[in-house]
C-alpha cells in the first residue's frame, strides 16, 4: 500500500506538470495567433514567418531566465514592452511575479491590454513615457526587476530605467554582441554610478536566433537621485 501511494502521489506530479506544460504551449500559439492577426492594425513586428516569432520574440524574451533566478512573486516592470516582449512571455511560463508593462504609444498600449485579456493574464498595462513615469511615487524604485529590449543605448536604457529598480534589486537590459555591449557599458559607467547602480556581469547568449546576443545585469544599490531621469530632451542632449 505504501509503495502504491508512492507510485500514485509521482503520477499525479507528473500529471500536473504536464497540465501545466500544455497550458504554457497554448497560451504561447494563442500569443502568436492574436499578434499575427493585430500586426498590422497596431504595427508590432516586421516578424511574421511563426516559427522566427518563436525564436526571435519568445524564445529571446526567456533568455534571462538561464541566467537569472527571478525570486518567487517578484515585482516585474517591463518598459518600451511594444508588442508584450520580453515581458508577456516571461509571465506566461512565471505566472506567480506581478508583472507591469509600460509602454508609451497608445496604439500599442491597446493591444497589450487586448492581449491580456485574450490571454487571461493577470497584468497592469501603464501608458506613459518612462521618463514621467519614473516619477510617479506609486511607480518609482517600487520594482524588484526591471527588464527592456527596447533599442536605445544602455546610457540611456540605464537612465529611464533603474529610477524603477527598488533598492537591492537588478535590471536586466538585452542587448546585442558581447563587443559592442562591452563598448555600451563603459559609456554608461556614468549613467549607472549617478542611478545608484552597480555593474553586475556580462551574459552572453549562446546560439539566439537573433544572432548574438547579450544580457547586461546591473543592480540598484541605493536610491536614485530625485532629478533622475531627466526630460528626454536632455537625456538626448547629453547621456549621463
């Protein structure tokens, strides 16, 4: 009897696991299916062929999770998330982190919500600029991971995006080859230091159907100044 409750107890895990793997599958193909279908309306991606839309946008977007263990129930901000990468499906195969994408087309900010609620996930979409938000109090240092693909330079990813990270937290940029984020990283030396920040290493993607492909791990170790980030117009003038 105790070798059958055994026995039973490891086929109901199994079970379970595989309730859960196949959910994940089909919220990834639904994914797919709703962004093919919104591209045009909302100009998400040139990327249309599924099985590039597998390996460029999901497949690239869960790189950080080979290189960083997102704690349980994280607080996760996403910004310049366009089309829900890397954030959507981050928390389609991690549903226990409160995830929140910003986002500033309104355009764009439609079809995440859409997406959402096509996709039955529990997430906050927010519309603004990264710059403005990031002095919002109800915003501002309240994340415990902030992660972005969006293609600027990391001084100024670094700029709008660790007044986001709580103190003790990390954010997560995805950048492109390992010599050119090298190049990126010494220019935003300044940019870090003045955010409270700490380089934390370089994770260089092997085999990533977007080519190489690099992750920049950077960690908050005090708080950001008040005046940080600054309006766009100076961030562009003049990185930090």
């Amino acid at each position: 009897m105790k070798h059958f409750n055994s026995d039973m107890k490891q086929w109901l895990q199994d079970k379970a696991k595989q309730k859960v793997k196949n959910k994940i599958m089909n919220q990834f193909n639904r994914y797919e299916q709703i962004l093919l279908r919104e591209n045009e309306k909302y100009n998400l991606t040139a990327i249309t062929d599924l099985e590039e839309i597998r390996q460029k946008h999901f497949a690239d977007s869960m790189n950080i999770l080979t290189h960083y263990d997102i704690p349980n129930e994280s607080r996760v901000l996403d910004i310049g998330s366009g089309g829900g990468f890397p954030g959507v499906p981050l928390k389609i195969v991690r549903p226990d982190i409160y995830l929140t994408l910003l986002e500033s087309s309104t355009k764009k900010c439609g079809f995440l919500k859409l997406l959402a609620g096509e996709l039955k996930l529990d997430l906050q979409v927010t519309c603004a600029r990264a710059e403005e938000a990031a002095h919002d109090a109800a915003l501002r240092e309240q994340f415990d991971l902030v992660v972005s693909r969006a293609v600027a330079a990391l001084p100024m990813l670094c700029e709008l995006c660790l007044p986001f990270v709580e103190v003790g937290g990390m954010f997560v940029a995805y950048k492109g080859t390992l010599e050119k984020t090298e190049q990126e990283l010494a220019d935003a030396a300044g940019a870090i230091d003045a955010c409270g920040a700490q380089f934390v290493s370089l994770c260089p993607v092997a085999s990533s159907a977007m080519g190489e492909r690099t992750l920049v791990m950077i960690k908050k170790v005090k708080p950001t100044p008040e005046e940080y980030p600054r309006k766009n117009s100076a961030i562009q003038k003049k990185a930090l």
